[in-house]
C-alpha cells in the first residue's frame, strides 16, 4: 500500500539577491514587493490544502512568504531547512565564482569555506523523515538549493542529483507516491500556470 503523506514544497518569493543570481544562504535578504505579491498569491493557490505540518526556514524571505501565503498561526520554524551555506561563496553569482574556479558547480564542488553535501543530506533527510511519519500532508517553505537536495533524497539520490531540478522562486511543488515509489507529482508550478489552469 502506497504511503499516504506528501511533501509540497514552496521556493520562497522573489528577493533582489535572487533576481541577480547572488548565492544567498546567511544573508537575511528580504522579499521584494513583487516578492510579497508572490508570496499572498501562493495563498490564494494553497487555499483548501490540510496540511498536518507546516515547516519553514527560520531566514525571513521563506519565513515572511509562509506567513503571507496564510499560515502564520501553523508554520514552525526549522533550520533544517535553511538554504545551504555558501561559505565564502555568498553574495557571489555563478560567472563570478566560475572566474577563479572554471566549471564549478554547487552539486560537483561544494561551496569554498561552506556547508558539505554529506551536512546538507543530514538535514533534508530529517525534514523527510518527518514528513513521511505526519498524518497528512507536510507543507515546508525554503530555499532554491537545500529544496533540489531534498527532492533528490526525496527519491532516494544523491545530494547531488538536485542538479537535475529547475526551481524558480514562488513556484509550489509536491512528492508523492506512485504506490511505494516515491515521486514528483507536480514541479516547479508558478503561481501565473496554475491561474491558467
């Protein structure tokens, strides 16, 4: 028999560090305006779901986009869920790391000075765990990378098989199951496509 918990995942709204593309992990960036907008929209797209258990990044872009979205009386904080740390790669864009380090990437080289994939893995792992023994839906608010790292443990990969997941901000997701298989039932949904279907 399939188990019955799902994970539906939220990618906080838009903050100016991530419409640059500056890695932003410590940094408590805010949400924009049309980040706030996002945010209450994803609300409006939430609206009717039961959720068992409401988790968030205690950073305020994740946690400020679960209260707009309508579940500031729900959502606990966790710092399982904060977005990997960058270490002495934060602030900085892809291009402008890649300038001393050509080719790099998160998922193959690590950040300099940062968190590992083995911590990373610790941490999403229990967010799993906690989503699979809940009864009825978990619904977590965070970051672009530590929700790829997820997703992947999710399915039962490696950490750095989050490579393969496109995540944009103020985007729902959900894992499920295919019976005892665990799956991706919807991935990367904005706010603008599920208006439109």
């Amino acid at each position: 028999m399939a188990p019955a918990s799902r994970l539906w995942i939220v990618r906080h709204g838009e903050t100016t560090w991530a419409r640059l593309g500056r890695h932003t992990s410590r940094t408590d960036v805010p949400l924009t305006a049309r980040g706030r907008d996002e945010a209450r929209r994803l609300g409006d797209d939430l609206a009717g779901q039961r959720f068992a258990l409401v988790l968030s990044s205690p950073r305020q872009r994740a946690l400020e986009t679960a209260r707009l979205a309508g579940f500031a009386d729900q959502v606990e904080v966790t710092d399982d869920l904060v977005e990997w740390d960058y270490g002495a790669d934060e602030g900085l864009t892809t291009p402008q790391i890649r300038a001393d380090r050509p080719g790099w990437t998160i998922w193959r080289d690590g950040p300099r000075n940062g968190e590992t994939a083995p911590h990373v893995r610790a941490r999403v792992d229990r967010v799993i765990a906690r989503a699979r023994e809940a009864r009825g839906d978990t619904l977590a608010f965070a970051h672009g990378h530590v929700l790829r790292a997820l997703t992947a443990r999710w399915l039962g990969l490696p950490v750095r098989d989050g490579r393969l997941f496109e995540l944009a901000t103020a985007t729902i997701s959900v894992l499920g199951w295919e019976r005892e298989q665990a799956t991706i039932e919807r991935w990367n949904v904005s706010t603008a496509e599920l208006t439109r279907t």
